[in-house]
C-alpha cells in the first residue's frame, strides 16, 4: 500500500516546533507478537489486504466497522477509490493464521481527505477511513477496541502495526511518545515503516488500550523521523455518520397477489463477495 515517505510540512514543523525539540527519543524496540497469549490481546488489529496495492493495517473497532487510513483504500496509479471486492481484512494475521478473515462491503473515506494532492496538513488530518465487514464479528469471536471519545495530552502510548518485513506478524512497541498536537495533527517518535499506514495508537490510561490515532505516514524533523497521525473523536463521528447515510439499504420485496394462492415475495440470491488472493 502507499506510504508518504520524506514528508515535507513546513507548517507543521513551526506549529509543533517548541514541543518536538525536546522531546524524548523512543528507547522501546519493537516486539513481534509471536506467543500466544501476547498475540491474543491484539488480534483485534489486523492486516488490511488490497489486490494490487500491498497491504496497510486495520483494527476492529465495532463487529462489522474497521478503521484504518484513507490513503490504504485508494488505488496508488489511479487515485480512484478501491472497489470493496479488492480488500480484505484479516484479523489477527500471524503466520498465515488469522482469528477471523472478512470481505468488505462499504467504504467510506472522510470527505476532506483530497487522494492525489500531495502531503499536506489538511490530508493527515482527514487520513481517515472506515470499512463495514461483510459479516460481522462476533465480540465472543474478536472484542473491538473502542475509539477514545476524547483529546488526550501529549504523552506514551503504543503502536500495533504490520509492515515490511513482518508482514506476517503484528509488531508492537509498548512505548513511543506522542510529542505534540496541534490542529488536529499529532507529532510521535514511535518506530513506523511501509505497511504501518493505519495502525492504530494507543492510549493506556483507563486500563485496555484505545484508539487514540491512526497512523497517516512517516517523515523526517530535526533529523530525527516521525510519524503522523490525526485526532479522532470528530472524524470518526463524520465517518459514522457518513457511513449511515450511504449504506445500501435492502430492497423491498416485491409481493404478487393472486387470488386464491398465498401471498409469495420474489426471492433471489444475495450479493456475493468474491475473496481477493491477498497479497
């Protein structure tokens, strides 16, 4: 999937400027989600899987709702929004074993999200997207993690992501600082790379974690490389909404009525979703 390598935001840089010169340096290393029982605990975050396009990661944040980045559902040579039979996301992806493997049946970018514009502050804030499963999963299945509904101060948090070279096992780096947070773009040092798009940050003070950004792309300040995410609670309510007001409702049954026989609604087969080869 895309990544936004090299970012060049001036205007960032001087928003963010006073914090990011002092903040901490990462010292925690990544951990691949090898046993059991860590992996687990995260497998509601999963591999996002497009056709054509690579992978980016996902997470489960209702039984049919999953949020990641809105770059990770455009086409890169086209700019055109993927169509939902070319994604897939599975959850819990670990060598080749998955927890739960869904095809996707709507997307919904933000609508401030511009594909093809370039890298601007106005495109990490809106980076955004999110995707109805097919079926859902059930919560005895996968417990979805929440959004938090609220702004959190800069601080630690952590990262669950795929990316190159664990493409086939979730990673995590328990701490990474966000540094700062200004209009609605967040500064973090955390230990991203190609892949990581749409990783869900966490935030750890009220006991499991939750969402508190996604992952939009990488760059460098200060000579030091970052990561940008966005704030949430007012995209995803947009998207929410957004995804209520486009969904496919179900068409009504047309009933023929003849006298002296019962009353027969036309059937026919549902629609079918066929599963991509992953990449």
């Amino acid at each position: 999937m895309r990544w936004c390598t090299g970012l060049s935001l001036p205007a960032i840089v001087i928003a963010l400027g006073a914090s990011v010169v002092s903040a901490q340096e990462t010292t925690s290393r990544l951990t691949g989600l090898a046993g059991e029982n860590d992996a687990l605990v995260w497998q509601a975050v999963g591999r996002l899987d497009a056709d054509e396009s690579g992978f980016c990661t996902a997470t489960l944040i209702a039984p049919d709702f999953v949020l990641t980045a809105a770059h990770c559902v455009f086409a890169p040579q086209t700019g055109e929004i993927l169509a939902t039979e070319d994604l897939t996301f599975r959850a819990g992806l670990r060598n080749g074993s998955v927890a739960a493997e869904r095809a996707i049946s709507q997307i919904e970018a933000h609508p401030r999200y511009r594909p093809g514009t370039g890298v601007s502050a106005e495109n990490i804030r809106y980076d955004v997207a999110l995707l109805r499963l097919a079926k859902p999963i059930p919560t005895h299945v996968l417990d979805p993690f929440l959004v938090e509904s609220r702004e959190i101060s800069p601080g630690p948090v952590s990262v669950v992501s795929y990316g190159r070279g664990r493409a086939e096992m979730p990673s995590r780096q328990r701490v990474c600082q966000m540094t700062d947070q200004r209009q609605g773009v967040l500064l973090l040092d955390c230990n991203v790379t190609f892949g990581s798009s749409g990783a869900p940050v966490f935030s750890h003070e009220n006991g499991r974690g939750r969402i508190v950004s996604v992952i939009s792309g990488m760059g460098v300040y200060d000579g030091r490389k970052v990561a940008y995410g966005m704030s949430l609670p007012q995209v995803v309510a947009d998207l929410k909404r957004q995804m209520r007001a486009n969904a496919s409702r179900p068409a009504a049954a047309v009933k023929r009525v003849t006298v002296g026989t019962r009353v027969l609604p036309e059937g026919g087969n549902g629609a079918k979703f066929v599963r991509p080869g992953g990449s």
